[in-house]
C-alpha cells in the first residue's frame, strides 16, 4: 500500500506547469554547459534526460538544488522564481530565506547515498523533517516508518549505514528524500555507484513508487530501459541543449535526430 505521505496531493492541477527553465545558461570558466536552455516538466509527469557524459544533464539537477546558480535565466517551481526574486518591477538575486522556501519543494537522491553515518536508517529519514518541516517527532516517526517500508527495509530500521549494503543505502535515501513530501523528485544516476548485482533493486523501488504515485520525477539515467518503462517524456541532450525530446516509444524506437540515434546505439 503506499503511504497517505506519497498519495495527499497539493491543489494545483496535474499537467500544470511545476518547472520552468527559462534562457538558462551555466557556464564554467571558459566551457558552456547549459546554453539559452528553455523546458517545462508538468505537474505528474516522469521527465528522463538523458545524452553522453557532460552534456549538462546533472547540471539541471544542481541548479534545482540551488547547489549551482544559473549566469543567465531563470528557474521557476511551481510558480515561484528559484534564485531571483521580483522587486520593484525587476529580478534580483534571492535572499536565502526565499530559496531555502522554494527549495523544501524539491527532493533529490543523488549518485553517493550522502546518508549521516552517525545516525540510524530511522533517524537519517526522520530528521530533515523534523528540523526543516517542523514535524513532530512522532509525526516524522510515522512518515519514515511507512516510507522506510515502501522501500524494503522494514528489518533495517535500527541499523546504521555502514551496516548496510550499497543498495540498501541507496533506498534508505530515496525514503529521506521523500519523507519531505517534495513536489518534484530529482534523481540522478543514483545506480551508477553500486555493484550491478544490487542495481535492480533499486530500480524496482523506483518503478514501483513511479507507478503508483503522482509524485513528479525528473530524471538523469543510463538505464535506458528503466527511462523507457517509468517516463512520460524523454529528452536527449548534447553540448547543453535538447536536441530531440518525445515519448519513450519513440525515442528508443525510432529518434530522428542523428546525435540521438549515435547515442542510443552505444547504450541500448
């Protein structure tokens, strides 16, 4: 059963717009990894991105995460501008109690599991919504409890992480992430650090929670099969710009764009 933590809906509609990046470039010194970028990813929707190594694809996620700042454009969710803010009449950069408020929106699972090795698997999933969503204890006791079994690992809730395998860390931190009820989930590559024998498992979790919930997903993988069973859309990337974007059918099945097709042909 999933939880009422993953099933309770915001009022704003699906396929309304949540993110939106607007003439988004990132550049580092002298390189431009993002270039004049503009997408939307709608309310409900699984959005994969995916293209060769340094196409900026988890540069999008940083940026999300505020853990990057865009030199050009700006970045939008659910609404609300991310690291500009609107005063009299023009942007200028957000203060920090404006992002940390637009960022409790957003949960991210990234490549490390980035757990607290002090901390048991209940506490790692219990205190970010303690201290940052002002939850009870009790409350956060109940919201991990049921995320930590949605996950597999009710048998592992005293366990500390170093007492876990890389794949279960991985899933204790998908739980963590949504135990902030975040209205986007960013997830990137998070099987590329595990042993190949644990990456099912977690691509199990991931399949399971995109299928029964409405939880927004945007999405960096390659694991292309995984992208084609849990995507609405697919776009693939190259030098910081979508060269081709559509349904996971025909992305795989028949892209147009020749970059696509190199691509793919050295991943399926």
């Amino acid at each position: 059963m999933v939880p009422d933590v993953l099933t309770k809906q915001d009022s704003r509609a699906a396929g309304s717009e949540l993110v939106r990046f607007e003439n988004v470039t990132k550049r580092f010194g002298g390189t431009t990894v993002l270039d004049r970028l503009d997408f939307s990813v709608a309310a409900g929707k699984h959005v994969t991105l995916i293209g060769p190594s340094g196409s900026g694809k988890t540069t999008i996620l940083r940026l999300l995460m505020t853990l990057l700042t865009p030199d050009e454009g700006t970045i939008r969710v659910d609404g609300d501008l991310l690291t500009h803010e609107e005063r009299g009449g023009r942007l200028v950069k957000a203060g920090d109690r404006h992002v940390r408020e637009v960022r409790k929106k957003i949960g991210m699972v990234f490549q490390q599991f980035n757990l607290f090795p002090n901390m048991r698997v209940l506490r790692n999933v219990m205190e970010a919504p303690v201290h940052v969503l002002g939850l009870s204890k009790d409350e956060a006791e109940q919201r991990a409890r049921e995320l930590i079994e949605l996950v597999g690992l009710s048998e592992q809730l005293d366990k500390y992480p170093s007492q876990l395998s890389g794949g279960q860390q991985q899933r204790v931190a998908i739980a963590r992430a949504l135990a902030m009820r975040p209205q986007v989930l960013l997830l990137d590559e998070v099987t590329s650090a595990l042993d190949p024998e644990l990456v099912a498992g977690v691509l199990d979790v991931l399949r399971d929670i995109a299928h029964s919930t409405d939880i927004t997903m945007l999405c960096v993988t390659h694991e292309m099969s995984f992208a084609r069973d849990i995507s609405d859309a697919v776009l693939m990337f190259d030098k910081g710009r979508i060269v081709e974007s559509g349904s996971p059918d025909k992305m795989f099945s028949d892209p147009e764009n020749a970059r696509t097709r190199e691509f793919l042909s050295t991943v399926l």
